[in-house]
C-alpha cells in the first residue's frame, strides 16, 4: 500500500505543473482539433469527469434493482468533457499519461450516455 506521503506528492506533482499544453483532439472522421489545456488543470478535469461518469452507471446483473443515477450536474469542463469523449485519439507533447485516462473515462460517459438516450 503506497503511503500518504507518496500520494500527496503524485498529486502535487499534477496539481504543480505550470503553463498551458496543447492537445490534439482526432475524431472518426478524420478530422483535428487542437485544445489549449492548461497543465495544471488535469485534476479538476478528472474531477469533473468522474462526478458526471457517476450518472452513467454500467448495467447492473440481471435480477439486480439499482437506486436511479444522480442527475447530471453542469461543471465548466462541459464543452472540453464532450469534445474528449468525441474524439478517437489524444495526442500531446508531453505529461499525456494522465489525460489520456481522463479521455478514456469521456469515452466511456459518451458511450453509457448515447446508450442511455436509446433506451
């Protein structure tokens, strides 16, 4: 089990870094879009993310009755959530490590949400 400490520093280390990065966005279809991110944004982001990917809970068991979801709040990270969730690859210059995981979970809050409105 990792200590606080070392946590505490890892998050430090995403919290502390300084100045805008950019990253290009590619969609399905072909398409480019570069986004200026600021650096040390990634963890409000992250945060964003999960409280809206909560309102999108995977199915439960057959036989299982789930609570209903949350409503899904607004953050200010809409526009850039949907355009991650949007796009098909994540390419940045450096320190991509963590938002690619951030992009994983807006793909997977796009797809639960296209799921949902089918239904």
């Amino acid at each position: 089990m990792k200590s606080f400490r070392s946590t505490e520093n890892r998050l430090s280390a995403i919290e502390g870094r300084r100045g805008m990065g950019v990253v290009r966005l590619t969609f399905a279809d072909g398409s480019t879009r570069a986004v200026k991110v600021a650096k040390n944004y990634h963890l409000m982001l992250f945060m964003h993310v999960t409280s809206k990917l909560r309102c999108y809970p995977p199915q439960p068991p057959e036989g299982i009755v789930l609570p209903p979801p949350p409503p899904e709040p607004a953050t200010e990270c809409d526009e850039l959530i949907n355009l991650l969730g949007e796009a098909v690859s994540v390419e940045a210059e450096q320190h991509v490590v963590f938002l690619r995981t951030i992009h994983a979970m807006c793909q997977q809050m796009s797809e639960r949400k296209k799921e949902k409105e089918k239904a």
